[in-house]
C-alpha cells in the first residue's frame, strides 16, 4: 500500500554528510498533521506550528498589507529560527 512516505523528497545534507539537517523531519511532520497526529508532529519537528502560522499570516499579509505587518513576520521569522536551532541543538545531546 502507497502514502505519503513513497513521495517524500530525500534529504540530501543527510546522505552526503550522514548528519540530519536543520530542516530533517518537516515532512514527516506534515504527514503525521495530516493523519491527525498532532503530538508526533510536534516532536518530529517542534517548529511545525510556528512555521505553518507565519506561512499563512504571510498570506493574509500579501492580501490584506497590514500595517505592521512586515514586522510581526520578521518577528514570527525569528522565532522560528530560534526554535530550529534550538530543536536542533538538542538532538545532538
């Protein structure tokens, strides 16, 4: 039986340098959102959230232009830089 496992993209940092890379496990994350599994997509990818809510303000944004609009995605971007790192940092420990 096919899902969506048999289409994922390859990590490519991952086969070359056999470390996982900063953005390693989004697409599971994505798979395991869309089967309703909300708590294994967290902990497959801690920023999936964030990174789905800046995504569609982003859109709203393009839309609407709020006013301070820029600001509050420059301010989302960070966070999710933050969370990346962090997230990523602790994988190794």
């Amino acid at each position: 039986m096919s899902g969506l496992n048999d289409y994922m993209l390859p990590c490519l940092w991952k086969q070359t340098f056999h470390i996982d890379c900063l953005g390693c496990g989004f697409q599971r994350s994505l798979v395991f959102l869309s089967k309703g599994e909300f708590s294994l997509a967290f902990k497959m990818y801690p920023a999936i959230y964030t990174i789905l809510f800046m995504l569609f303000y982003m859109v709203l944004h393009t839309k609407y232009k709020y006013t301070n609009g820029h600001k509050i995605l420059l301010a989302l971007f960070v966070v999710n830089i933050i969370i990346i790192l962090t997230s990523y940092i602790f994988k190794f420990i």
